[in-house]
C-alpha cells in the first residue's frame, strides 16, 4: 500500500478543471434563469435624492429593479450583518439597505432581466441625483495626520525611543505600500435557485459556505433550514472570499422578489468596489551597537479604514517574531476614509509590515557594513519577544544557510552598482519572511463501505489550494485505501462544521479531523472484527491497530489482520459512517509560526531602467509538509505575487472624485509569463511533535512575505538607490 501524504501527489480535482467538468458559482444552471446587474454610485460620499427606474422598466425583458426603497425586508440590526471575520468595532455595509452612499463604485441598484445583455442596457436608463457630501476623503497621505491607534497595541518593552535616538548606528524611514485590489481568475458570481416553498439554494464565490449561509440567514430574517450554500470549487480568492460579499445579497433578494433563481456576475471593475489590501505608511526605526545587535525597535503602522468598519491586521509586530531587541515600540493607527472597507489578502498585516521590516534591516546593514545575513543572524532571536516563549520549531537559521548556498550569496560583491551582465546591472537582495501556524477546530464525516470505498465530507472550502487532495492523502493514508478509493466533498453549508478558509489554516485543522473520524471508523472496524468466530484480532485493542491494505490489521504483526469487507460482512453492515469534530487543546506555553528566507536577483536595464527579476530561491520551515507538489506550487505563486507587490500592484485613486482610475487587469499591473524566471523553493526539514499530531503548519501565507523586501533589496544592490514607495517602477529609478 501507497503511503501518500508528504508525496508529491497530483490534485484529485485536476481532471474536473482541466476538461471544464468542474462547475463555479456563476455556471449552475436553472429554468427560468434571470440575470442581474449591478449599478454602482458615482459620488464617494453622500447620500441619493433621486433613483428612478420607470425607463429602464419600460425596456423588454426587464423585470424588476431593486433599490432601497424597492426591495424584499432586510434586518435593521449591525449584529445581524455581521459574519464570522468582521472587525469587531463598526456597523458592516448593507446593500440597498438606505439612501446612504458611502464609496464610490457602493452598489445602489440590481437591474433583473431575462438576460444579461438586456439588464446591463437598462442600467444605462436609471436616472439618478445625488447630495453629495463634499467633506469626503480618500488620500491616506494627506489624511494620516487623522490617525488613531488601535486598541490592542502590541506591549512595549524598554524605552524605545530614547534607545533609538542614543544608539550609536540608527535608521529610520517611511515605507509606503499602496492600496492593492484581488483579482481573481473567476469573477465574483452568486446563482440562487429559488425552490417551492421558498427555500434558497446559494451557489456561491465563497471561502466560507457556512459563514455565508448564516449571514444570509440572519440578513434576510430567515430559518437556518430555508438557505443552503454551495460553493464546490473556487476560482481564486485567498482573502477576497471570506466574507460574504455584496453580490450573495444582491442575488438573494432578487430571488426573493421574483420568485425565481436569479443570478449576479460582478464585472472585473465592479471588483473593485469589494475589499482591498489597505494602502500602508510604515515607519520604522532600528538602532543597534557597533556589532550589530539591535538596542531599539520601532515600527509605527499607519493604514487605511473605511469610515464605517475599523479593519486593522498585525503590521507592526512581526519584528517581535524575528530579532532580539531590549526596546521595543510597535503600534497600528488606522485612518478612517470614504472607501469600501479593506479585506484580507495574502498574509495580511505581514505582507506589508515585513516588507517594511526588511527593507530597512537591509538599510542598517548597509550603515553597519554587515552582510544582510549575518546582521538577521546576530540579532536572531529563539523566543517570541512579545510574550517571551519558546517556539514549537523553528528552523530559519537554515533556511538562511540552505537558501544562501543555494543561490549561490557567498560570491555577492557588497557594494552597489559592482556586478553586471552586460547592459544590466545585477542586484542581489534577500529578506526574511514568518506567518502564523494557525488551526481552527474542523469537523469530518467518513461513510466507509463493504466495497472497500470511502466518501469524506466537510464544509472546507478549496479555493484551489488543494484541499480536496490532502484530505483525500490524509483520508486514503488513515483508511488503508487505495487514494482512488477516496471521494470527497467539501463547500456544501449542509456538510459538517468548518471555518472560513484563511489565514494558512485549513490543510492542518482538515487533516486532523479526518485523522479523527478515521480513528473512531477503525475503531467500529476493530468491534465487529472482534466478533468473528476466531478472529485474529480477537484480543487487540484500538491504539495497537491500523488500516492496511483493505483490512484491520495489528500493528505489530500485519499477517494478524481482517479484511474490511469481511468485518463489515460479518457484522452484518453495509457502511460505516463517523463524524468527528476535532479541537486542538489550547496550549499558550509555545509560540506557533512558520519561517522563511527569500534570496532574489534582479537585472535593470543602465539606460531604460526596466526592471526583471531574474532568480528567486525561497528556503521554507513549516512543519510537516503534507503535498511536496502542491506545496511546491503554494510557494511559488506566493514569490510571484511578490513580484506583482514589489514591482507592479497599485490601485490609483483619483482623489479629487475618489474614483479608482485602474479597475481593470489592462491597467492594473500583475506579473506575467514573461516576468517569472528561475524559481526554487526549499523545504527545510523542520519536525514538530508539539505543534499537532502530523507536524504540520500551513504553506498558504508565508510563500509571499518577505518575498517585495528581497526584490526590493536587491533593486538597490543593482543600482544604488533606495526607493521606499511601492511598487517600484522604472520612473522611481529614473528620477
């Protein structure tokens, strides 16, 4: 029998993508389809004196127009609309809910006609008068002055700002990183299939079905029972998706009001009204002995909120992760403006804060005349600073050895401006990167039958990640099966208990809980095995079992063994089913985090100043890792979403309409084919006993942080100068 998990094994979903089988929220088919399109307020703040739809209703096809004053009843209470990732402070945004217009792009009206084509034509007709508020605001810069810090500041230590004015080598700079919209392959899309008697069936673009499901079931002031959510393969979303977006509501309320299954499909720009990594200014300040070893850090966040949520993550306080500091002073202010309210986007708070972090470690390496790798290693710290533990594991001392000496860092001349290809400057950069190993309880089903096939169930989603494969490896390793004996479903409301999918969480909790319906299926297997007249596992307890090669064996002696077929036949049942949820024993005596090393080469053109990354290599510490294959490909699109934040990411605003002047893939920058080049990801061996059960941590966050620090590090090796507003862009360097 195959061991699968920590091989290399191929998704068991891939052929449903490849050959256009599998189906995504927006491709459910249903009778009497009606489609719906959004239309969006132009002002950025203020409120709507007049909507009206009579034109657009006059147009064929056309069969109903939602507004504020035209809808189905919604709850009036904030609690109602909140989901289980909303910030903890403000009142979440309800469409259609009033006259209230408080972004530019807010959704404000849903056109419902028999085709698409036609609602999008009668949007055009809405005639529409605003009062526009002209106190509003969008610029972070000009508005930071507003700032106001968050409640739970990280916990000083020392006094930072006098170690820092006193210290004999000091560095202190601005880092700013722009706003940065999701997109997403798939659109975001909702079809809801209205059923007699008025239950909804919700297809959905969602990282959470069930957070889904009871939001909508608290909005719309309906039974747990009358709405299920459904959302078995997702086209991209890694933070766009966890919470319920605008267009479920929208999707729902027109069915509600037809009668009918209706569906919404939000264009690309429409995207951009949803949430945003917030646009960041991070100071930092580091100061440090002649040696090296730091005597301060400071780290002030400032970040975009939107005026009517309090969204903050952890920008400032990875320092107190990474580097050994007797002073330290680390804080998030937030400023509230006329936008949408941000969401999480791939390791939110650290993407940006260790960018920040990394840079200016660079910065002071340079002032020290340190190699950036041995400044990291004389200020390493084993423990977390913040709450002075140990850590489960930690292995980045050699993710700097294994990665430095695979790229090749020994041979890297110091100075700037020194090595060249050619017309090109060569820089070499690197930075360190670290995430949270995070899990969250999970519950599973097994139903294990005669013939030797089980089918596992959970509410997860797999929003291409591969969770449908590591529970089917996890499944197929803890069963005895063959991993084709293994189908699983996920992302259906109705399925057992999981949480949103994020934060680097899903690939540790869902294993585990599959680990433990699996035990209690085994366990069934062993009594009905123990019942057979002179059976060989007739005195064998649980622990001293496992599932083999289609039979219950002993552990110690695998020719002392059952078939399964022959236990179940035994015992006179044709499935065995099982559910587990499983919940992970609170233990703050350790930190949990996972760690990495980015070394990365750019080439810059002397003249043009084009910019290309030309190698990457990424040394990872995370546990256990589960899919060397897939694993392989979290980390890796990790480093080329760094490209994208290093080189090309900005939402632009313009400021006098706060409009967004890019929302489109033709103008909003991401890498391309042609801007990926040698890429190598290193997964250091890291074993953790104490973290959970399989030593594993999760692989979805920690691909991207650090990986803008390195790039930009070496931008300034290559060229000598220091460009600390993001993305950097080739009139950065010309000017």
């Amino acid at each position: 029998m195959n061991a699968y998990v920590g091989t290399p094994t191929s998704r068991v979903d891939g052929r449903a993508k490849v050959t256009g089988a599998a189906k995504y929220a927006g491709e459910f088919a249903a009778d009497g389809l009606v489609h719906g399109f959004v239309v969006e307020a132009t002002i950025p703040r203020g409120r709507i004196s007049r909507l009206e739809a009579t034109d657009a209703l006059n147009v064929k096809g056309v069969l109903d127009v939602l507004t504020h004053a035209h809808r189905p009843p919604m709850a009036d209470k904030d609690e109602a609309w909140k989901d289980e990732v909303a910030p903890e402070k403000g009142s979440p945004f309800r469409p259609l809910y009033d006259d209230e217009v408080r972004f530019n792009g807010q959704p404000i009206a849903l056109v419902l006609a028999e085709d698409w084509e036609t609602a999008k034509f009668a949007a055009t007709l809405l005639h529409i008068e605003y009062q526009q508020d002209q106190s509003f605001a969008t610029d972070l810069e000009r508005e930071r002055d507003r700032a106001f810090e968050v409640e739970k500041p990280h916990k000083p230590r020392g006094d930072a700002p006098s170690a820092l004015a006193t210290a004999a080598v000091r560095h202190q700079a601005d880092y700013v990183i722009p706003t940065e919209h999701h997109n997403p392959m798939e659109l975001f899309a909702t079809t809801v299939v209205f059923e007699p008697g008025g239950k909804l069936i919700v297809y959905d673009k969602t990282q959470g079905v069930q957070n889904v499901q009871k939001y909508l079931c608290s909005a719309l002031m309906k039974e747990p029972d009358e709405i299920r959510v459904i959302s078995p393969y997702v086209g991209g979303a890694f933070g766009s998706g966890l919470r319920p977006q605008h267009q479920v509501v929208l999707a729902s309320l027109g069915a509600l009001a037809l009668k009918r299954p209706v569906r919404v499909v939000l264009t690309r720009q429409q995207m951009y009204g949803l949430g945003f990594r917030p646009a960041t200014i991070e100071r930092v300040g580091l100061g440090a002995k002649l040696d090296g070893t730091l005597d301060a850090i400071t780290h002030e966040a400032i970040a975009v909120t939107s005026r009517y949520e309090e969204f903050s993550r952890n920008d400032a306080g990875w320092a107190d992760q990474l580097y050994t500091s007797p002073n330290t002073r680390l804080t998030h202010k937030l400023v509230p403006l006329d936008v949408s309210t941000p969401s999480d986007m791939r390791a939110p708070g650290a993407a940006t804060g260790v960018c920040a972090l990394e840079c200016a470690m660079d910065e002071l390496a340079v002032a020290l005349k340190l190699d950036p790798v041995e400044l990291r290693l004389r200020c390493y710290s084993d423990r977390d600073q913040s709450e002075d533990l140990p850590y489960t594991s930690k292995r980045l001392r050699e993710c700097y050895q294994q990665g430095s000496d695979s790229f090749g860092w020994s041979k890297r001349n110091p100075e700037p401006r020194t090595m060249r290809d050619g017309n090109d400057l060569v820089g070499w950069g690197m930075a360190t990167g670290v995430w949270e190993a995070l899990q969250m309880p999970v519950a599973a089903r097994i139903v294990l039958t005669a013939n030797g096939h089980a089918e596992v169930s959970c509410a997860a989603s797999d929003i291409g990640t591969g969770t449908y494969t590591i529970v089917a490896q996890i499944a197929a390793d803890a069963l005895g099966l063959p991993i084709e004996n293994i189908s699983v479903k996920l992302a259906d409301s109705t399925l057992p208990q999981a949480p949103v999918e994020g934060g680097s969480w899903m690939a540790a909790s869902a294993a585990h809980a599959v680990l433990a319906a699996a035990e209690d299926v085994r366990a069934e297997l062993l009594r009905l095995a123990r019942t057979m007249p002179g059976s060989a596992l007739g005195d064998a307890e649980v622990t001293d079992t496992v599932l083999s090669d289609g039979a219950i064996a002993s552990a110690r002696d695998r020719h002392r063994a059952v078939s399964i077929a022959d236990a179940m036949r035994h015992g006179r049942v044709e499935r065995i089913e099982r559910e587990k949820l499983n919940q992970f024993p609170e233990d703050k005596s350790h930190a949990r985090n996972t760690h990495s090393a980015v070394f990365a080469e750019v080439k810059v053109d002397e003249q043009l100043a084009v910019i290309r990354v030309t190698r990457m290599v990424s040394a990872v510490a995370a546990g256990r890792i589960l899919n060397t294959k897939t694993a392989r490909s979290q980390i890796m699109g990790g480093l080329v979403w760094g490209v994208g934040m290093a080189l090309h990411e900005e939402t632009v605003m313009d400021h006098r309409f706060g409009r967004i002047m890019n929302p489109n893939i033709a103008e909003y920058h991401i890498p391309v084919n042609a801007d990926v080049h040698d890429i190598e990801v290193i997964f250091v061996e890291e074993p953790d006993a104490r973290i959970n059960t399989l030593g594993v941590k999760g692989l979805g966050e920690i691909g991207l942080v650090g990986v803008p620090a390195a790039i930009a590090n070496a931008v300034y090796h290559a060229t000598g100068k220091r460009i600390r507003r993001f993305p950097i862009t080739l009139d950065k360097l010309l000017d």
